[in-house]
C-alpha cells in the first residue's frame, strides 16, 4: 500500500497515530499487501499480454493516449513490485526492521531500506496519479484538436519531472536536518503529506470536470462529421463516457480510503493522549481504514486494466506479430493502395448519406477512435459509428 506514514515510520521518533497503525498487526497487514500486490501484479501482466483469436495490441506509439494508457499499468507494476518487496523484508526479517526504531543506532541499513523502499512506492504511485491527470488533459485536447503525439514529450516532463520534485521536496523536509530529529513539530510532517497527497486530490477534483468537457466535446464532434447524431454516435458516446466514468470509479474506490484513513490519524495526533476510552472508535476505524488500503492500494493495477479495456480473457499468445497501424496507413496520401484490410466495409456505411471532407472526417475519426481504444465491449457498436476504431 502507499501511505506517507511510511516515510514517518523510518523516523525513531514517529508520533503516535504513526505507531499505532505501524504496530497493528504488522505480520497480518504485510501479509494482506503481499497477497493483494501479488494478484494485482499478475492479472494485469495478464490483461495487457496479447491473446489469441485477437488481433495483436497496438504499439504504444499509436496515439498519446495509449501510451498514456500504458504507462499507468507500468507504474502500477513496479509499485507493486516494491509492495511485495518491502512487506516481504518485513516478514522475513523482523530483527532487521525493529533496528529502525533504534535512536543514535550504528546500522544505517534498516533506515535506509525503510526510506528507499517507501520512496520507491510513494514515487510511482505519485507518477500514476500525475499520469491520469495527463490522459485527462490529454483527452480533452485530443477532442479539440489541440494534442498529439509530440505532447507526449511535455506529459513525460510533468508527470516523471513533478513526482519526483514532489517526492524528494516532501523526503527532504521530513528528514530534515536529520533522520534522528524528524517528526519533531508538524513543520516536518505537514509538508510531505500535502506532497503525497497533492496530485491524488488533483486527480480527485479536476479529472472529473476535465472528463465532463470531453464527453460533451465528444457529442459534439459527432453531431458535426454528419450533422445528425444518430443512435450509432449516441452509443459511441456513451461508451466514451461510460469509460470515464469506470476509471474515476476505480481511483475512488481504491484511494478513498487514504484519505478516510489519514483524516482520522491526524485527528488522534491533535489529541493529547491517543489512547482514551472516548476515542476507541476512532482508533478502530482508523485500524480498519489501514487494513483496507492494504487490500485496495495495490489492486488498482488490475482495476484500471478492467476500466481501459474491459476483460481480455485468459488464452495468451506469445508470438510476435508485426501489425500496420490502420489509422495511420489511411491518414497517408496512398490509402486507395495501401489501405489496411477491414473485414468491413465501414468507409461506405459512413459516407453513403453525406459526402464530407476526407481530412477532415480522418481527424475526427482518430480523436474519437484514441478515446475509444482498449474498449473490447462495445466493438461491434464502436466501430459502425468510427470506421478506424480499435481496440486493445
């Protein structure tokens, strides 16, 4: 799971609402992270290896928003790795990590482990935060005609560049001057938790408005290739909302409980004795919302594999397929001669009513057709209404 009460924990003199989560069933908790980062970790392995009787997945080069789209499974994976890891040192080597909380202690390696292995997960996990905001953004401009695939380049910049300036400004305050000192007033903590949980709420308050603009973007870039909208482009649009809604719905469930979680810590921290009797039920919840970060945190990996491109199935291909990118061979000046084949005629079913403009009707199929990509349960409905949509 990723909390920045990990970082804290590395501290000799964590504040308490820190070491009462730390210490509850510390065997159980990792264990709960292990199981659940590891079934994450090999069913999205799975969901975004190739299958057969599918067409091979398009190369991540195909849109911004594929490549997007992957990059968020990839820094789920490795946050999971680092998941199993550092809650399998812990369970493997309990005489190691009680060495942490050793004050003016002469071995460096447990703190040392403790705060590279925390820093690993709370990057990645910042970088998939900064890494949904870009596909919103880019959602958005894509709809608008504003983006591509050169603004990758600027999203790789922000994401990479913010999580990391975010994750060593919040490292370097809480240390500060020292790892033995930490912890000492809120001037140290406050600062790496609003770090942590910047982008989180980021993607929390502005995704959604950046998504409603798109769905809405979306209509009306159907209504105006032809004119009309028909049932065929208010289907498409719905499953592009649908979409949205799916990958906001995973993000709430698997990170609310954070925020639940954190809310009630920094209540019991105000309070002058954590352990009253008035105060039992908060402690509860709060032991509970650390357990069920534990199950959610790591599972998002596999949530968002169901959101991008629904269930994939079980029978994997391995081999090796070399595959034209359809949107890109029709977007060429020779599509009359190297047009990819379709097992559909969808070019003549569009343009049979209305006579458009090529390049136009191109564009506005590939924007729609990046938003749609990776959806394989609505293909047949999809690829009626957008004559080059794809799935993964």
């Amino acid at each position: 799971m990723a909390s920045p009460r990990l970082e804290t924990y590395c501290c000799p003199n964590r504040d308490a609402a820190t070491q009462l989560v730390m210490n509850f069933q510390p065997e159980v908790f990792c264990g709960v992270c292990i199981g659940s980062a590891s079934i994450s970790l090999l069913l999205t392995i799975l969901q975004l290896l190739p299958k057969k009787g599918q067409s091979p997945r398009k190369m991540p080069k195909a849109s911004s928003s594929s490549t997007i789209l992957l990059l968020i499974s990839i820094c789920d994976i490795l946050g999971g790795l680092g998941m199993i890891f550092r809650s399998s040192v812990w369970l493997g080597f309990p005489g190691f990590i009680a060495n942490i909380s050793v004050v003016n202690g002469t071995d460096v390696w447990p703190s040392a482990f403790c705060v590279g292995s925390a820093m690993w997960i709370q990057l990645l996990c910042s970088a998939g935060f900064w890494w949904l905001f870009c596909y919103a953004v880019d959602s958005y401009l894509v709809v608008r005609r504003s983006a591509g695939l050169s603004t990758i380049v600027l999203y790789h910049m922000m994401a990479w560049g913010l999580a990391l300036m975010l994750c060593v400004e919040g490292i370097a305050l809480l240390y500060y001057p020292s790892l033995s000192s930490c912890e000492n007033g809120l001037e140290h903590a406050v600062p790496h938790y609003i770090t942590t949980y910047a982008p989180l709420l980021l993607v929390l308050v502005v995704n959604p408005i950046l998504f409603r603009r798109t769905v809405s973007a979306v209509a009306s870039l159907l209504k105006g290739r032809q004119g009309i909208y028909t049932e065929h482009e208010r289907r498409l649009g719905t499953e592009i909302q649908i979409r949205f809604f799916k990958i906001m719905l995973v993000f709430v469930i698997c990170w609310s409980s954070n925020i639940i979680n954190e809310s009630l810590l920094f209540y019991l921290e105000m309070q002058p004795d954590i352990n009253e009797m008035l105060l039992k039920n908060i402690r509860s919840a709060a032991l509970i919302t650390w357990i069920i970060m534990g199950v959610l945190n790591p599972m998002q990996g596999f949530l968002f594999t169901l959101a991008f491109y629904g269930w994939t199935g079980w029978r994997v291909d391995l081999k090796w397929r070399k595959r034209e990118i359809p949107w890109e061979s029709m977007s060429s000046s020779t599509v009359g001669e190297n047009a990819y084949p379709s097992p559909v005629n969808y070019q003549s079913n569009i343009h049979d009513s209305k006579k458009v403009s090529t390049a136009d009707s191109q564009q506005t199929d590939e924007a729609i057709s990046m938003l749609s990509e990776g959806n394989t349960s609505g293909d047949d409905r999809l690829t009626r209404s957008s004559p080059i949509y794809q799935g993964w």
